[in-house]
C-alpha cells in the first residue's frame, strides 16, 4: 500500500515568535524553519509501517515557497521514498481549504491507501486539513491517532484516539485520513549520511495551478496580538491567608 504524508514548514517550536509591526501576522524574515512537529511523526508511522512492510511506498508532500523543499528533503532522510513540493509563491498564504483541495488531487493522482498528516500546524493552530480533506473525498478519518494498526488484509485499520478522559479505539475502512497526535511515536534524528543519499531520491516540483486547484484565501485577518503578559505568582503563608488574598485583593470567592 501506499501513503501520503502531508509536511509543512513552519516557524520553528523553539522561535520566540514575534508579531509583526502592521499586527497582521507574525515575523517569518531570518527566522529558523523548521519541519511541523506533528508532521515528523506522520512521517515517521509511515516510515515505521514501510519498514514493517506493511506500505509498500511513502511518499511526502508540502504545499508551500520555494525553501519548503529543505522539508521534503528532511522527510526523504527520514526514509520517505519521493517527494512532490506544491510551489505556491514566496509569502502567499495557503488555508486549510487549499491544502485540503491541492491534497485531493494529489489522492486522485497517487492513489494512496492513506493520508497521514499532523493533527495540528503549529503556526495557525487550524486542526482542520486532515478533516476537510476527509469531507472532500467522503473518506472516513481519523483524528488525533495514538496508535495505528493496520489490519492483515490492509481492508482497514484500527486506530486509538486521544479523547478527553481517556482513549477510543476506532475502526476504519481504507483509503482513510488519519491525523496524528503527539504520543504516536518518537520521530528519529536524521542523520548527515541519511541527508546526503536524500539528495538521490525524486523530488517533483508542481504548482496548484498545474493540478486545476485555485488556493486564493478566503479569509482576511483582521489582526493578530501577542498573548497578554502573565503576571509572576506569589507565595502565601498558609491556607487562611490564601482565603484571605481570594477574597479581598483577587475578588474571585
Ligand atoms: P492545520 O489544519 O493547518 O492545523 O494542519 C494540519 C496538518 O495538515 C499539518 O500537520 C500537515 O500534516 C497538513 N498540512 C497543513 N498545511 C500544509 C501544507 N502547507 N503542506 C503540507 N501539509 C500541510
């Protein structure tokens, strides 16, 4: 069988983001990229079911400008097979609705057995690509994966989800989109040597345009603020004091 994993570049987790001067977004200028966190996990069960030879065939793809392809090729080290980069233009924004679409035809061409992408991107925070691509192609999905065991017969999978409270074990039929959530797996270290023989493997470079999707926003932002200062704690002497400060000096008893 064959997977398809979604990557995106975005600012790295440990960037302390800035919000730009015009407060319409973020500061993205020399600032370290790095691959979604969610993403490398998803790369990283598609590995894992390659090497159980369970897939057949990995392959990665970003939507994104022209250096999202330093991503693809992390992936490719990782042990992704190919990669397909969806170039869009330097500083373009691409909603989840447009990866969604760009991924449906991307599944029309490739015929995968699967999709796996991060539950979330780290930048926007949207948890949606995973369920609107879902909605697109009327596949079953599963959100929010712990755990993915794919049945002998490769007919269907069991999946544990990460609900409040506990853990729900899904079954579903395959072609399926799965989204992953943090404890799946520990994703490896790429390696130099791995990078290196990266550099040999298929990276194809196409355009929304070139796969009939339009990805123009539909969404305007309005502004976007830094989270308000958190004020430093304080120690009290004992319960009665705590009472005390609760009621008169933080008014919320
Ligand atoms: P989001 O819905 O934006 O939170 O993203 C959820 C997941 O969709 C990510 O973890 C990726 O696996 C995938 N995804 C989102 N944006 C892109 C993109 N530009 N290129 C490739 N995959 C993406």
């Amino acid at each position: 069988m064959k997977l398809l994993v979604g990557v995106k570049r975005v600012i790295d987790y440990a960037v302390k983001i800035r919000v730009r001067p015009d407060n319409l977004g973020v500061v993205t200028e020399n600032v370290k990229m790095s691959m979604n966190p969610f993403d490398e996990i998803a790369v990283e069960e598609c590995v894992r079911l390659k090497e159980k030879g369970v897939a057949k065939e990995v392959v990665a793809v970003t939507i994104g400008p022209k250096p999202s392809s330093e991503i693809l090729r992390t992936a490719l080290a990782m042990g992704a097979d190919r990669a397909i980069h969806v170039e869009v233009a330097d500083g373009s924004t691409v909603e989840p609705l447009a990866v969604a679409k760009v991924l449906r035809a991307l599944v029309a061409k490739e015929q995968p057995s699967a999709v796996l992408l991060g539950k979330q991107a780290i930048d926007d925070d949207a948890n949606q690509t995973a369920q609107i691509l879902a909605g697109l192609l009327r596949w079953p999905q599963a959100a929010f994966a712990s755990k993915i065991a794919v049945a002998q017969d490769k007919a269907s999978a069991d999946i544990v989800r990460e609900i409040d409270g506990g853990l729900e074990t899904v079954s579903v039929k395959l072609p399926a989109v799965m989204s992953v959530d943090l404890r799946l797996n520990e994703p490896r270290y790429v390696t130099l040597p791995n990078l290196m023989k990266a550099r040999k493997k298929a990276l194809e470079t196409v355009t929304p345009d070139s796969l009939g999707v339009d990805i123009t926003p539909r969404l305007e932002i309005l502004r976007v603020e830094e989270p308000a200062k958190r004020i430093g704690g304080r120690k009290v002497e004992s319960v009665d004091d705590l009472v005390h400060k609760l009621k008169n000096e933080a008014k919320v008893i």
